[in-house]
C-alpha cells in the first residue's frame, strides 16, 4: 500500500510556513504600542491604555469581501482586496466613532501558495496602515477539495474603543440637520454579482479591455479597493458635532442610511448633489438597470455618510477635502413621513 502523508493528502505544511514567513514582517509594520507580543502565539494580546478614556467601550465588527474576489482570481492580481477587507470592516465600526484598534484575518484555500497569497496579506497590512490599526493575528487553512482550484475567501474582524459618552449611535440627528456624503472610490465591495452580470455576461466585456468611459481597463476599475474612511473622520473630531454617521455598501444610501435615523425623521437626499463615477452610469446603460435598483445596490458615488448640524457642514465639507476626501452637501434631515429616505 502506498504511504499517505498530509502533503499527499493535499496539505502542505511546509509551505504554510513559508507562508507565515513571508506574511509576518507585513503584519509586524503595522503593529501598535498596545501589541504585547509576536505573531505565532495562540492568541493576542492587546493592552488597552485606558488613561485615554474615561469609560471605554470596545467596539467589533466582521465582514468579507464577497464575489469582488472573482475579479482576483480572473486578473491574477490579489494585492487590493486586502484592503477591501479591513476597509469594509474599520468603517463599519467607525460609524459608532470608534478608533480602530487592531485586526485579524481568516484566509482560507484549496491549496496554500506562499507566494502569491502573501499578496492578499500585503494588501491587508497596507489597509491596517491606513486605518490606523495593528494586524494582530488571524488564520490560515488549507482545505484541499473544498475551494476550486485557484480560488480562496477571506473575513476579517476589526476591533476599536470608544468613550461611552462619544458613542455615535444616531440618536441625537434631528430635524434640519445637513447630510454630507463623501465620496467613495467606485464600486467598492458590494454588487459585483449585478456588476460581473452586467459587464461580462450581457456586454461580454473582458477585463483586459480598455473602457474610454472609466479611462482605465475594467478589471482595473472593478479593482479599486474600498476607501478607508478613518483619516475623514479623524480631520472632523473634536472639530465639529457628528449626530450620525453610515457606511454606505450593499443596499446602498437607501438600505444603510435609515439605519441610524430615528423614527419620525427622514433624510431628504438631493439625486444631483454629487457627481457620480461613471462605472455606475455605465452599468446602468449596459444592463438596462433599473433606476430603483442601482440606488438599492450601489454606493452610486458616497461611500461615507455623516450627519451634522448645518451649521457645521460648510466647515466639514472643507476640512474633509483637506484630507483629501471630496464631500458633498446631499441633503437635509426633516419630520418623517412612511420612509426614512426620500430622493428630491
């Protein structure tokens, strides 16, 4: 009978550690003071300095990166959808004004290779650096038989802190304040099953090709990471009153904005207020997209919302574009109707 190993068996230990080799100097740039110790334990530890708070509230959010990876595995590129993964998992938390604190990743393949997914790392080292976060540790598993070849997914779950007393929850937004949006970097990491349907099936575009109206290729532009909104946030702390901030990703504006509004309120929201890229309009043509559809699975623009008092908003819009993050003055909280969004 013929000897079985693990690596027979489609389990490559060696190259996992390799892997880990390869990933751990990434891992080790973006580590914070807190961290108390190296990568390779069977935990991490975090030391909290809790002199910078008064009552801190620790603040945790998961997510993925979704079939945006198909484009990955179709381009052979996978140094972007890192930063997907810590952008859509920071600005979740973000919205209740935490600071992120640090991250942790799970990566999971049929068939580990070092080199190529030490990319995937990369991009999530880079995404830590942006946000401000440590990547801390995570996981790494190879499950020959249950990915397609070539394929792998991911999940991420961030962690942050928060003074009770500075926890932004919605509650205060009231009537007559301004709702700035700021823009976002194209798709980000929601819709790519309408996007991949529109572009590939109906238009049979390939990613290679070179598209005039977004002036780069397309497998470039469904690849544009997901933009990090923690630097936006940090140009208005203490600097202007935030009510209520969203992160605007699969439902769009329509489907993630009532989620910090209180009953008896509605945000009016300006359709022309803000320029919208053309990769939404050309997905729109393309498939004959209904308009109702494109507000309910696109950012369509606005990747970011925060509500503000009106007083506050021409000072935020140019702090923000300080930073480096085109706002827009989208519209205006009033006294609710039915719906908690209405498009004028």
């Amino acid at each position: 009978m013929e000897e079985l190993t693990y690596k027979k068996a489609g389990v490559d230990i060696d190259e996992g550690d390799r892997f880990v080799s390869l990933i751990s100097p990434m891992a080790k740039k973006t580590f914070r003071p807190e961290v108390m110790m190296d990568i390779g334990s069977f935990g991490a530890l975090f030391k909290l300095d809790i002199k910078k708070y008064k009552e801190p509230v620790l603040v945790s959010g998961t997510d993925g990166v979704g079939t945006k990876l198909k484009i990955a595995f179709m381009t052979g590129r996978h140094d972007t959808v890192g930063i997907d993964l810590v952008a859509m998992c920071v600005n979740d938390i973000l919205t209740l004004g935490a600071e992120p604190l640090f991250f942790l990743d799970y990566f999971a393949t049929g068939k580990l290779d070092a080199e190529k997914h030490s990319n995937v790392v990369k991009g999530i080292a880079e995404g830590c650096s942006e946000a401000g976060c440590a990547l801390i540790g995570g996981e790494t598993a190879e499950m020959p038989g249950f990915y397609q070849e070539g394929e792998y997914d991911m999940a991420g779950f961030a962690v942050g802190v928060v003074d009770k007393n500075e926890i932004i929850n919605g509650s205060k937004i009231k009537e007559g304040d301004a709702v700035i949006g700021i823009a976002s970097s194209g798709l980000h990491s929601n819709g790519y099953s309408l996007a991949r349907k529109v572009f590939l099936d109906a238009a049979k575009f390939g990613l290679d090709k070179y598209v005039p109206e977004l002036d780069t290729t397309l497998g470039e532009e469904l690849l544009k990471p997901t933009r990090i909104y923690v630097k936006a946030l940090n140009a208005l702390r203490g600097k202007a009153v935030i009510n209520g901030m969203a992160h605007i990703t699969g439902g769009g504006i329509t489907g993630n904005l009532p989620r910090v509004i209180q009953d008896g309120l509605t945000a009016a929201i300006g359709e022309n207020s803000w320029p919208v890229p053309p990769v939404f309009s050309l997905i729109k043509k393309l498939g004959n997209v209904p308009d109702d559809d494109m507000k309910k699975t696109f950012n369509m623009g606005v990747g970011y919302v925060i509500v503000l008092p009106e007083k506050d908003s021409g000072f935020s819009i140019s702090a923000l574009k300080q930073y480096g993050f085109d706002a827009y003055h989208i519209g205006f909280i009033e006294k609710g109707g039915k719906e908690k969004i209405r498009y004028v």
